[in-house]
C-alpha cells in the first residue's frame, strides 16, 4: 500500500496506514476485503496535530478474540509513531 489512491497525506499518516493494512495481512491474510480512508482526509483538510485517521474495514467475518487481541496491539505499536 505505497500510494492511498491519489489521496494527499502525509508521510507520517501514509506510514501509519501503510503500517495497519499490512499488520492486518500479517496478521490474518485476506481479511481484509475493502480499506477506506473517511473523514479529514479525503476531504482535504487533515492537520497533522489535531486531527485523527478514520477509516473503514471492510471484511466478511468478525474477528475473533485471538485477532481482536492481536489488533490491539497492532494499534498500540501504530500509536508509538505519533509520539
């Protein structure tokens, strides 16, 4: 996921995507069905100090506890890079 379809964001939110999508695939191969940015960003009005990252995950089953568990600390070790 090198380029989030012709949207512009930063480096940093591109690393933190780029980062989630293939932790995912890591994590639980094809799970991953759709990926959508929302909010700020494809609007064009994302600020780096206060906005978040929306998106969306679209996949045809629910994960399960063992995935939820490793999600959360995919998403704890994604955190690190906005400190």
């Amino acid at each position: 996921m090198n380029n989030l379809n012709s949207v512009k964001v930063s480096e940093l939110v591109d690393k933190i995507l780029s980062d989630l999508f293939s932790g995912i695939e890591e994590i639980n191969p094809g799970f991953i069905k759709g990926f959508y940015i929302t909010g700020s960003i494809p609007i064009n009005d994302f600020h780096i100090s206060k906005s978040d990252i929306d998106f969306i995950i679209l996949c045809d089953h629910n994960p399960d506890k063992n995935f939820r568990v490793k999600l959360k600390r995919l998403h704890k070790k994604n955190s690190l890079h906005l400190k």
